[in-house]
C-alpha cells in the first residue's frame, strides 16, 4: 500500500472547487471544517482562512493537512474532498482532527445507506 499523495489525487481546478464549496455538504472537527461531494474519485483540496494573516504560516498549515490526509486517506471514500482549517493548528491536532473527520464521513455514509 502506498501512502503518497499524487498530484491525480487533488482537486486543482477552480471549476471543481466551486463546485463542492457550492454543491458539497460539511463536517467539522475541532478547527478543521470538512466539505465533501460524492464523486466517482478520490481528490482532495486544502484551504486555509485568510483569519491566519501570514502566508507562510498558512502554507505550513496546509502542508499539515496533508500530511495528516495522507496518513488516513484510506478512512476517505470516493468523494472529492476540501479541508478547510480556520487558525493555526499543530500536527497532532490536525491528524486527530482529519481521522475523526474520516470516521464521521464513513458514519454518515452508512446512516444514509440504510
């Protein structure tokens, strides 16, 4: 199994970025808010609030996120994917945060199913 993040697995485009921000539903989990769409793939975009002021600490923020998504992509299904962090947040959290998120997804997946 491999763990990376390929370049096939994030959402890039505006048009799709729009169109889960508009169309998706949301789960929260500490700081993290989480907007997904069902979809026939696994992608994933990661956003941070414009609240953190310098570009360089949301930029570490979102090297977090993917770490932390990396780690526990598998908990995700197919769905495309955007996690948004509000503030500045450590690496145990936003982990702890994106498991918990992946587990609330599969809960709500299966709720719906049945």
């Amino acid at each position: 199994m491999k763990f990376r993040l390929s370049k096939d697995e994030r959402l890039k485009h505006k048009t799709d970025l729009s169109r889960v921000f508009d169309k998706g539903r949301r789960l929260r989990a500490g700081k993290i808010t989480l907007i997904y769409l069902d979809s026939s793939e696994r992608k994933a975009a990661f956003v941070t609030s414009r609240t953190v002021r310098k570009a360089v600490e949301r930029n570490r923020i979102k090297r977090l996120l993917r770490e932390a998504y990396r780690v526990n992509k598998d908990s995700f299904g197919s769905y495309h994917l955007v996690f948004h962090a509000e503030s500045r947040l450590s690496f145990a959290q936003a982990s702890l945060s994106v498991a918990k998120l992946g587990r609330k997804l599969s809960e709500t997946t299966c709720a719906v199913d049945d």
